[in-house]
C-alpha cells in the first residue's frame, strides 16, 4: 500500500573554513554549502557524502568542515548565519553557494548576483 506523508523541510548550512589557507571550490563544495533535509541527523549524512573527498586540511587550521547540527541551526530558507542568502552580498570570503535540494536538484549561488550556471562561477579548481 502506498503512504504519502508531508514533512517540513529546513536548510542547514556549512561554512567552509579555509584550512591551510585555501577554500575548495568545485563542483561539489563551494565557501558555503546549503542543505535542505528532514532533521539535523539527514543533514549530517548529506553533508558527510558530499564533503567526502573534499576534506582536506591541516592541523594547525583545524578541520574544513563543521558537519555536526541541530534543531537551532536549521533555517526556513536558504540562509548564512541566519540571514537568507538573498540579503547577503559578496565578500573576502563569501563568494558562493552550492545548495542541495531535497529531492537530488543540485543549484549554485553567486551572492550579490544569484542563481548561476556552474561555468559562471569564480575560482574553480
Ligand atoms: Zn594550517
């Protein structure tokens, strides 16, 4: 029998911390990687998928990823520190975002600018 159920999906966000001296900007991670998921334990395992491989670092600078959340840091929209991602503006070290949908749509955020294709985004590896 088939069951269909409604949840309430939230955005959990990860900062890159640029251990060693260095972000990693691909296609998989950018400076901040955005995640919508059912509760803070699916964030964790989504981020620990896509952050495989790209997790790097050294230890005087500590680790590249904080992939460890809670019910606090789950957001209603896309957001960084809280503040949805559309108010914010490009920075030192802010330059985009990868978000990770729900349902596997994977889309790439250039703060101040918007959504972009991947080839418009700066500083690729
Ligand atoms: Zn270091």
């Amino acid at each position: 029998m088939k069951t269909t159920v409604e949840v309430d999906l939230k955005w959990f966000t990860m900062r890159q911390n640029n251990s060693g001296g260095y972000f990693i900007r691909n296609e998989e991670v950018r400076d901040t990687v955005i995640i919508q998921a059912l509760s803070p334990d699916d964030a964790e395992a989504r981020a620990k998928t896509i952050t495989y491989g790209n997790d790097s670092y050294c230890q005087c600078c500590g680790e590249r990823w904080d992939n460890w959340f809670t019910e606090s840091d789950a957001d209603e929209v896309p957001s960084l520190y809280g503040v949805a991602i559309e108010d914010l503006d490009k920075e030192a070290f802010r330059y985009d975002a990868v978000l990770y949908y729900f349902d596997g749509t994977k889309r790439f955020y250039k703060f101040g600018v918007g959504f972009v294709p991947y080839d418009e985004l700066e500083d690729n590896d």
